[in-house]
C-alpha cells in the first residue's frame, strides 16, 4: 500500500514536471529567433539598364525676331497686336514716307530721260553711217577716175573728197561713243531707281516666316526712324516669335557631358499640359558655362496647336547609355567610404560578408555590378550600418515598388 502510494506521487510528479521543460525550450528558440535580426535582401540579377539623366528644361521659340523699318517714316497703318498669327510674307505695317515717293517719281523720270538721249543717240549714229556711206563712195568714184584719166581730176577736188570721207568715218565713232555714254547714263539711272524703289519697298514690313506677335511698339501715326542709323535710338515695329516649332533647352552638368550625342533618347515631361513628349538630341553648344560648369543642349518640338508656351518648363530625362544583360543590383544596396564601394551580402548561412564592388552605369534606382557580386547572391538593400561582418541575420525579401514612366526598372 505505501509502494503503491509512492509510485504513484513519483509519476505525477513526473506528469507536472515536463510540460515544465518544454515551455522552456520552446521559450529558447523564440528568444533566439527574437535575437536574430532582419534584414532586407535583394538577389543580384541581369537585365536591361539605362543610365539617365534628369533636368528641367525651358521652351524657347525656334526662332524669334524684332521687325524695324529701313527707312524713317510714320505708320500709315498696322494690321496685327500681340497674340496674332502671321504668315511668311504677310503685311504687318505700311509707313507712309512722302520724300520717298518723290524719290522715287524723279528716278522714274531720269530713267525714262536716259532712255529718250539712247534713242537719239542711235539715230545719230545711223545717220553718222548713211553719210559715211554716201560721201566714201563719193571719193572711192573720183579716186578711181584719177588713176583710170590722170588728170581728169584736180587734185584739190580730190584732197577735199578724201577729207570729206575720213570726217564722215570720224562722226560715225563719235556718234557711237555718245551712244555708249547714254547707255551707261541708263544702267546708272536705272540703278537709282531700284534703290529708291527699294526703299518704297521697305515702307511695307512683313513676317519672314510664319508665327507669332509676341510685342507691338507702334500705333498708328508712330514716327519709326530708319533701323539702321546707329545714331538714334531706334524702335522696333513688332517682335515675331516662330512657336508651331519650339527649341526645348536644357542645361547637362560637365560630368554627363560626354555622354551626350545627337540623336540621343529622351522623354519630355510637361507639367503645366501634363503632355509626354518623346524627342531626341539635335544640338548642342559643344561649350562648358564657365560660370555653371553645364552645357546647353536642344532637342526640337512640333507645336503645331501652339498648346505649349514658350518660357514653360519641362521635366526632360536623358539617356545616356544604354546596356543589355548586365548584373544589376538596387542602387540602394551600394555602399560608399573612405576606400571605395562595397555591399553587404548574406550568404547560405545567412552570415553577413563584405564585398568590394566596382560599379557601372546607374539607372534611376538600380546599378551596374562590374565586379564582387555574383548572379543570384543576396545583398542587403537598407540600413548597413545596423549590421557587423559575420552576423547572422534573418533575410527578407525586398519588395521593389513599381517604377513610374521613364525609370528603368
């Protein structure tokens, strides 16, 4: 009876005792797991990466001119204000300058003079010829009868019928440098007359291409002195802008420069349209600002609804290098010191080793792994200061949120 009475005790204590030790040794590995910390890992993979470069750009007309008059004179009448389009060739303004039109109606009459003193010149000169001709056969009859019948003729008469016909020939040179002097007369009256006409023309102002007037100086009645007396301030008439084509300008720092060609990708965003323009590099100035240390580059946009401004702002991305199947990590991940760049990788026993890196183009938020990172190895994308070589950690998977229009994930 006290045998089984003691067995009995021995075994319950036995039942309340191990549920005791395994509390305990669940409560061990929770304290342990609790220890290990987390950290987020991406996998180092291949794929396509772009490095771009991102600046604010600003339209400017194509190109954009002030229109001046030649000569002084004053408006008679102007046709546009600001906002209006125009087209190549279009009248703008019309001056009225009445000196000119005299001028003009006094070249006109010079020219119509010349012309009259050529027809009388001419008429000289065949008259010059008919006498020639008529008083040269005069003498060539009487030479001939003096050798057929020696002195049948006297040789007075004879002296004066070749005096008569050398004189005859004379006038006929001197008709012909007269008329030659009249038509020089002519080419320089007519001369005249095309620069005041000229002149006339430049009273009229018109639009070398099509666009818009971006500024009127003048009103009607306005005296405009000639554009190009450097003596007196002068003003222009109306600016024209050429906006269905603008120029968007961007300015690429000195380190970007040499990546920069004609032709090169880049995507335009316009906040005030809220409009995505693809486009390409058409220029650029080939010069560093001094002051700024960037160069200007252009590309061209249609604006054929002239929905764009010039003066507005754009977001532009350039692309300036483009690679296929290269190793590619988070940009996150690459860390910069005193030595150079390394990650943090988290090997198969989730141990903590420091790689040295060498690092390639850089996308918007991924990079080029030239060196120190395999295909497949998992680094640590945040927070590297927080663990030491050698720990052990407790890798999660870094999700990667999508990328907007123009990065390139």
């Amino acid at each position: 009876m006290s045998m089984r009475s003691t067995s009995i005790v021995f075994g319950t204590a036995l039942l309340v005792a191990f549920p005791c030790l395994v509390v305990t040794g669940c409560h061990g590995k929770e304290a342990e797991r609790a220890a290990t910390p987390t950290a987020s890992v991406a996998p180092a993979t291949r794929g396509d990466l772009s490095s771009t470069l991102t600046v604010a750009g600003e339209f400017q007309p194509y190109q954009e001119v002030d229109l001046y008059a030649k000569v002084s004179g004053y408006i008679r009448r102007i046709n546009v204000d600001i906002g209006d389009k125009v087209k190549n060739g279009e009248v703008l303004a019309v001056l009225e300058v009445p000196e000119l039109s005299a001028q003009l109606a006094a070249s006109k009459a010079q020219v119509q003079h010349s012309q009259s003193d050529i027809d009388r010149a001419k008429s000289e000169v065949t008259y010059a010829q008919a006498d020639y001709v008529a008083v040269h056969a005069q003498y060539t009859r009487l030479s001939q009868a003096s050798k057929q019948r020696p002195g049948l003729i006297a040789e007075q008469e004879l002296d004066d019928a070749r005096a008569k016909d050398q004189d005859a020939e004379a006038k006929i040179g001197v008709a012909k440098s007269t008329l030659e002097a009249m038509q020089g007369q002519l080419a320089v009256s007519k001369a005249d007359n095309q620069r005041v006409q000229s002149l006339e023309d430049y009273t009229v102002v018109t639009a070398p291409f099509n666009g818009v007037v971006t500024m009127r100086y003048a009103n009607v009645g306005s005296l405009i002195q000639s554009g190009t007396r450097s003596e007196t301030q002068t003003e222009p008439v109306v600016k024209v802008a050429q906006s269905d084509l603008l120029r968007l300008r961007m300015p690429v720092p000195e380190e970007d420069v040499p990546f920069i060609h004609i032709g090169g990708d880049m995507k335009i965003r316009v906040k005030a349209t809220g409009r995505i323009i693809d486009g390409k590099v058409i220029r650029f100035t080939r010069e560093l600002n001094i002051s700024t240390r960037t160069m200007l580059a252009e590309v061209d946009v249609p604006n054929a609804d002239l929905s764009l401004t010039t003066g507005m702002y754009a977001e532009t991305t350039i692309t300036l290098q483009h690679k296929t199947g290269v190793l590619t990590i988070p940009a996150s991940a690459v860390v910069k010191d005193s030595e150079g760049s390394y990650v943090l990788i988290v090997d198969n026993q989730n141990k903590v080793v420091k790689a040295p890196v060498t690092v390639g183009i850089q996308g918007s938020n991924r990079v080029e792994i030239v060196k120190g990172v395999t295909e497949g190895q998992n680094v640590i994308v945040s927070g590297q200061t927080n663990y030491e070589v050698g720990q052990t950690v407790h890798p999660k998977p870094y999700t990667i949120s999508m990328p907007e229009q123009g990065d390139d994930e």
